[in-house]
C-alpha cells in the first residue's frame, strides 16, 4: 500500500469502529437519547467533558484561523479556555445542585414559565444548528481531502454517517466511551505533531511549547511575524471575540448538560477542573500546527494569496502534515482524530437538539403523557429532520469553521448565559425578564446580518462572531430592567435558590 491508501485506510477503519461502538451501545430510552450515561470519576468526567468539547473547531478551525491572523487568533485559544474557567467559578456546582436535565428545563422551572422554556429549546435547537454547520463543514473537507472527492459529496456522505450511528446507538457514547474518544483525539493530534517538529529540528518531546524557535525562524528569515498584536484586526475586535467565546462557551447547552448527570457538587466542580486541562493539551497544539504550515510553505516558497490562504485555512493540519513529510498512516491518524472530534461533537450536538424537541417541547408542553416509546420515536425524528437542516446549510457554507462556531458562541453568550447567571445568582429574576433578555440577546446576535448593510455601525458594535461584549450587559441589564417593573417570583424559588442552591458546601 502507497502512502494515501494507508491514508484512506485509517480513516476508514475509524468510520466502522463508530458503526460498532453505535452497535455495543444502542440506546433504547429516550431517558439515554440526549443526557443519559454513567459517571465515572472526576478525572473520567473531565475527560468526558473535554471529548465532549473537541471539535472540528478546535482540531482544524482554531489551527486555521491562527494561521491566517496570527495573534489576532489566540483570542479563540484564550476564549474558549477561559469560559471554562467562568463556568468553574460562576455555575458548574449550582447547576448540580438546582437538579435539572437540560438548559430549557432549567429555565423553565427557575423562571416558571413555558413560553420561557420554549423560547430557550428553540434557542438550544438554533445554537445546536449553527454549531453543526461548522463540524459538518470539517467533516466535509477531510472526506474531501482524503478520498479526493467534491466538498459537497464530502459532507453528503459525512451526514449520511453520523446520522446512521445516531439511529443505531442513540447516546452519542456513554463518558466510558467519551474518555476512550478523548484518548484517541489526543493521541491522534499530539503524536504527529511530536513527528513534524521531530523531522523540522525543533524540540519535539513538548512540542506545544518548543515551537517558540520556528516562529523567530519565521520572523528572521521570512519577515513573517505571528507575534504582531493587533495586525489582523483591532483591540475591541479582539476583546469581544474573546468575551463573545468565553460567555458563549459558559452558555452551551450541550456543555451545561453535562453537570447535571455527576452525583455530587464537588465532583461537578472538579470534572471542569480535569476538563479545562485536557483540554489545554489540544488548544496549546494548534497554534504549533499553524506556525510550522507558514515555515514549511515560506521554505517551499509558496507565499499564498490572502483568497488562497483561507481557502486552505481549515485544512492547514493536514496540508502540513503532508508537506512536513509524514508517512501516509500518520496522516491518516491526523485525520481520522479530526473526524472523530468532528464526528461526536455533530452527535453531541444533535442529541442536545432532538433532546430539546422531544423532552421539552413533545413531553413537557405537548403531550406530558407520552410513553417512551413516542418520545424516542419524537427524539429520533427530530434528530432526522435537524440533520437535513444542517446538510442543506453546510453545502454551502458562510465562513470559517471557527468563525461560524463562533456564531454558536455569541447566541449563547447573549441568551442562555444571562438567564443561567441571573437566575442563579438573583432571586429577583422572574419570567418576564426572561423572556425579554432572551428576545433582545436574539436581535443583538442578529443586527450585523440583518441591519449592517444599513447602518454600519451596528456591525461595528454588534460583530456576528463576537457580539456579546455588549449584547450580553445589555440582556442583563434588560433582564434586571422588566424584572424590577414587573410582579416577583414565587417566594417558594427564592427559598428553595437560598437552601438549596446556595445554603450548604458540599
């Protein structure tokens, strides 16, 4: 076998491992087919959290948008990694302690509303939409870049996959499996980057920090400066991106649901803890990526066009595996890590959606007596029909992988984060409120696409990727606005926030 057959081969031999896997573990409630599985640990359940949240935009968009802007990049890296640390401090142990299965379940019950919780599972449905786009997206271009095949037929065949797996085995894998998919992500990103900065003559045993020497190769010799702050875009650019991904990632509802299944706060709180750190192992590992592909193209003397560059962006990882020289399985093991970060986190992502439409929606508002037959049959059909929705937006995609996951980030910065952080940490907060900062964080993530034509500013203020720097003080300032002016919650809530919530350390 030549190089690109072995290529092939290991991408393929992980395709039908997911078949398996789906088999080994077929979900057959609907309890299971959204936020079931076992717990396993604190540092099981960081690993958990962190397979949980691997991506496509975190093993190839994140490297891409770094080696087209640079400096300007790494407010992705400090974004993504700092929201954890918001969620640490502000919500892990007291979404444990309130006890509730998804993000619109807990809205409903905290605010005591169903038009609040039915606007949030609208919300969670649009935000596990728009973040599928991107991964569907990075599917498409590995298919495409391994089997030399059209994007479109890339992404075809991608969603037929992750569909099939979704109808076999229900749960995208319980946190046992979560862990082995970690492992495998890890192993399969770090190991031939280990390689390529082996064969480049950099430090290779801590590769993610021994790259410092090519990026002053890159600058003395190519007149290339990664380190240039602010050279690809401004400071408030840059600050509202990393806002926008830090509040957006403490808003995910596919990353809040995982704390309601741990059976104690502190195990809640230690899960993130192990969670940001297996994390930061891939996040120190793509800017590494970015600045070897600049070195190795820079060498080969290929100056890439701005309209070149970022058409190669979101595959720069494995255009630079293939340049570095690594033999053909250890590409296929890069890609075959990327389609399975991409691959679970569409799973994950479409579980939180069909969750939404099947227990929040069918069972909570439309038929509260449904078996779990029905609502198996709902979540499975949800899942159907948010695929094809997903397809049909990814063959022609509007951006970047990591620039339209941040789309994702700024709706849920601007929406859930406000309703979760107030209505833990103000008993004040009521259903009114609710529903209008959740309204307004709606029209602050959508005013640069719907009104920036006509009034610029509006663009400048309110970016589509990075909004929530001031779309989210603005929600909660709206939120404690309509709260003020309207009748109080029931007093039932804010004893049970004072006892419950925040009454005793666990």
């Amino acid at each position: 076998m030549n190089d690109s057959s072995w290529s092939i081969f290991v991408v393929l031999l992980v395709l039908a491992s997911f078949i398996v896997v789906g088999l080994r573990q077929k979900s057959r409630e609907s309890q299971e087919y959204g936020f079931g599985g076992r717990y396993t640990g604190r540092i099981g359940g960081g690993a958990a959290i962190a397979s949980n949240w691997m991506s496509a935009a975190s093993l190839m968009g994140l490297a891409g948008i770094i080696y087209l802007q640079g400096y300007q990049g790494l407010a992705y890296v400090i974004g993504w990694t700092g929201g954890y640390v918001l969620l640490l401090v502000l919500l892990a142990s007291q979404i444990r302690r309130f006890g509730k299965f998804t993000a619109p379940e807990f809205v409903g019950e905290r605010y005591g509303s169903q038009a609040a919780r039915a606007i949030a599972a609208a919300i969670s449905i649009a935000i596990s939409i728009i973040y599928c786009v991107a991964q569907f997206k990075g599917i498409g271009l590995i298919f495409s870049f391994m089997f030399g095949i059209e994007y479109q037929q890339g992404v075809t065949f991608g969603a037929l996959a992750v569909v099939s797996y979704l109808v076999i085995s229900g749960m995208l894998g319980v946190p046992r499996n979560q862990q082995l998919q970690y492992l495998v992500i890890s192993v399969s990103f770090i190991v031939p980057l280990m390689w390529l900065a082996r064969k480049l003559g950099y430090f290779w045993l801590l590769p993610q920090f021994g790259y410092g020497r090519a990026l002053t190769d890159l600058s003395r010799q190519f007149n290339i400066d990664f380190t240039l702050p602010f050279a690809s875009g401004s400071l408030f650019q840059w600050c509202a991106l990393c806002f926008t991904l830090m509040v957006g990632t403490a808003g995910l509802p596919h990353v809040l649901s995982r704390f309601y299944t741990v059976p104690n706060v502190r195990d809640a709180r230690w899960s993130v803890v192990w969670g940001l750190f297996f994390i930061a192992l891939i996040y120190w590992s793509a800017p590494a990526f970015s600045v070897f592909g600049r070195l190795l193209e820079a060498k080969n003397g290929l100056i890439p066009d701005p309209a070149s560059a970022r058409a190669a962006a979101d595959v720069i990882v494995l255009k630079t595996a293939l340049q570095g020289g690594l033999p053909g399985w250890l590409v296929g093991v890069l890609a075959a890590g990327a389609l399975s970060a991409a691959f679970f986190t569409v799973a994950g992502l479409l579980m939180t959606g069909a969750a939404s439409i099947s227990h929040d929606i069918y069972y909570s508002m439309v038929n509260p007596r449904a078996s779990e037959s029905a609502r198996m049959q709902v979540a499975k059909g949800g899942t159907l029909v948010l695929a094809a929705i997903v397809l049909l937006l990814a063959l022609d995609p509007p951006g970047l992988i990591a620039e339209i996951t941040a789309v994702a980030f700024a709706l849920a910065g601007n929406t859930i984060f406000p309703l979760f952080l107030l209505g833990i940490w103000w008993g004040r907060a009521n259903r009114y409120g609710a529903i209008a900062g959740m309204l307004t964080g709606i029209v602050c993530t959508a005013l640069a696409p719907l009104c920036g034509g006509v009034f610029p500013e509006l663009a400048l203020l309110f970016p589509v990727t990075s909004s929530a720097l001031l779309g989210a003080p603005l929600v909660i300032a709206v939120m404690i606005a309509v709260s003020l002016l309207t009748p109080a919650p029931p007093e039932e809530m804010g004893r049970f926030l004072e006892k419950e919530v925040h009454g005793h350390l666990d």
